[in-house]
C-alpha cells in the first residue's frame, strides 16, 4: 500500500504550479513593477504616474518603472495594460479619459474598462485649467470666447489625443457655449503644450498639473480654472463660473488599475504601496504644489474606483449624447 507520506509533498508542488502557497505572496514583488502610462513625456499623466512610481517603489522594495506608450489619444497604451498578463507586474496609471470616458467616446469597441481593468485606486483629483499661448493676445476667457464666435475654425485648440480628457473638455466647452473651432490632436500633452508656446495652436485645456508650471513659466496663460473655488497657485485666475460659463466644471480623478483577473493578494499589496505612497511627505507636498488633491480614504481602494468607473462611463455617455459629440 502507497504511504501518504507522498501526499504533503504534492499537494505543495501543486500550489507552487498555481501561484497560490504562501510564498507567491510573499515573494511579489520579486522583480521591477511596470507602471505603464498611456501618453508621451510631459504631460499630467506622466507626471503624477512618476510620483507615483518613486513613492510605491520605496514601499515596495522594488523599482516602478514609467513606460509611456502613445498613440490614439489614450487607446494604445491601455490596450498594452489590457493585455498585459495579470501578474502584478505590469499595471495601468490612467484616468477619467482613459478608463472611463474612452467607452462615451467610442475609442475601442473592443475594450470595456468596467471588464477589462481591475481597478486598484483612485489617487489624485485634479481640477482643470484653459490656456492661452502668450503670442495669442488673449489674456481672459472672454476674449477667447469672442474670438471662437468670430472666427470659428480659425482658433485652435491642442488636444493631447482624440480619446483624452483634454479633448473631450475643448468639445465639450464648445457644445456649451453653441459653437465650434478646430480641435489639433497630438501624442500627449506635452507636445501640444510646446506648440501652444509656439503660437501654433490658439489654447489648451488641461489639468493642474501640466498648466501651474506652464502658466509661472510664461509658456502659456491661464484664463479660468474648474472647480468651486480659485486654486493658491494661481489666484490671479478666475473660476470658469466667475469668468461667464458656469456649465463648464470638469475634475478629473487619476487611478491605478491592472489588467482584468489580477488576483486580490496582489491587488492587496499594491494598494499598501499606493496608501504609503500617498502619505509620504514627498509626494503630499508635490501634490499639493500642482493643486492636486488626494481623495480621501473611503473614495480610494478597489470598490470605489469600480464604482466610480461605472458611473463615469454612464455620465460621459450621456454628455457625448446630449451635446451631440461624434465618438472618435
């Protein structure tokens, strides 16, 4: 008769197999993290996702890695996350754009964030700001308005991609105020701010993060930012209400996600990293320089992200609907 002495032994080879002792827990990470952003250099996406990296890895005791894969606004990137195996090892920063509005906006009938991400945390909400190129002569919304309703097409707005907040935000203001102009679409944020500063293209509109430096640097001039209130970076500058157009308020929330099926131990483990991240004085204070906000702890951790990505989607596919905005 066949001992059973056998039975421990293969009852651990199996579990080795499957990733599913305690050492597969333990041992994660046991190599570098990819962080993947979906924009090119320069941007709020890469910047926040940087902070990000340097904060977890310090956590995590493993270098994050920012890979910055472009193109088609926000979709190639985030199809590299989709399809990423569900390791741990490669994970997703993105936001409303990118992980939720992309479905309002038609970008990829094959992606579904509310089945192909697992989300992790939201970690940063940013409120958004419209700029003007200092060669343009606008120095105030009005002026910027004016010169839409005389010139249509004629004005330019760069957009970091034809599936990014940057350029929905553009559409969507110009719904509102009932007219049109010309949205220039580039790879990520921070070439079409460098064209902004040219004079190639007329204004931008992005978050915080991307136009506080830009607006002290005299690279572009901030005309009206969202939210209920000025921020202290740039108290010269009015709110989109107090400037004339009330309707127009969008904060956008910034998250971590990996691919669909990341097991929970994981998961588990990277949202320790972003937590301590986010406590971090480096990273709070940075924060708080580009008037970023971090939520606070009942808005972060997986439930919440989920739910926030599902009411977003519906949102945004009303928005799109009602102000007539083609999917692109």
């Amino acid at each position: 008769m066949r001992s059973a002495a056998w039975r421990p032994a293969l009852l651990l080879g199996l579990a080795a197999l499957i990733g599913i002792g305690p050492a597969a827990a333990q041992d994660y990470p046991n190599r570098t993290v990819t962080l993947i952003v979906p924009s090119a250099p320069g941007g709020t996406l890469d910047a926040l996702a940087r902070l990000m990296a340097q904060g977890m890895g310090a956590d995590l005791g493993r270098t994050v890695v920012v890979e910055n894969v472009s193109g088609a606004g926000s979709v190639v990137g985030t199809q590299r996350l989709v399809r990423s195996d569900p390791d741990g090892y490669t994970i997703g920063f993105g936001n409303l754009g990118s992980m939720a509005a992309t479905v309002a906006l038609g970008a990829d009938p094959n992606f579904d964030p509310r089945r192909d991400l697992t989300p992790i945390s939201i970690v940063a909400n940013v409120p958004m700001v419209i700029a003007a190129g200092p060669r343009s002569g606008i120095r105030d919304l009005g002026t910027l308005i004016e010169r839409i309703r005389t010139r249509g097409e004629e004005v330019t707005f760069g957009t970091p991609g034809t599936n990014t907040t940057g350029h929905l935000a553009p559409a969507y203001l110009l719904s509102i105020l009932g007219t049109k102009a010309m949205l220039v679409p580039y790879r990520g944020a921070g070439p079409a701010m460098s064209d902004l500063a040219a004079g190639t293209v007329t204004a931008v509109i992005d978050q915080t993060v991307t136009m506080i430096p830009a607006h002290q640097g005299r690279t572009a001039v901030a005309l009206a930012v969202t939210g209920s209130s000025r921020i202290a970076q740039l108290p010269e500058v009015p709110t989109f209400a107090e400037a004339g157009v009330p309707g127009f308020d969008m904060v956008i929330w910034n998250a971590i996600a990996g691919p669909a099926n990341l097991p929970q131990a994981r998961v588990d483990r990277l949202l320790k990293a972003i937590d301590a991240a986010l406590a971090s004085p480096a990273v709070a204070t940075r924060f708080a320089d580009l008037a970023t906000t971090i939520p606070p702890p009942a808005e972060r951790g997986p439930a919440a992200m989920r739910e926030r990505i599902a009411s977003d989607v519906t949102r945004w596919t009303e928005v799109v609907s009602r102000a007539g905005l083609a999917p692109r």
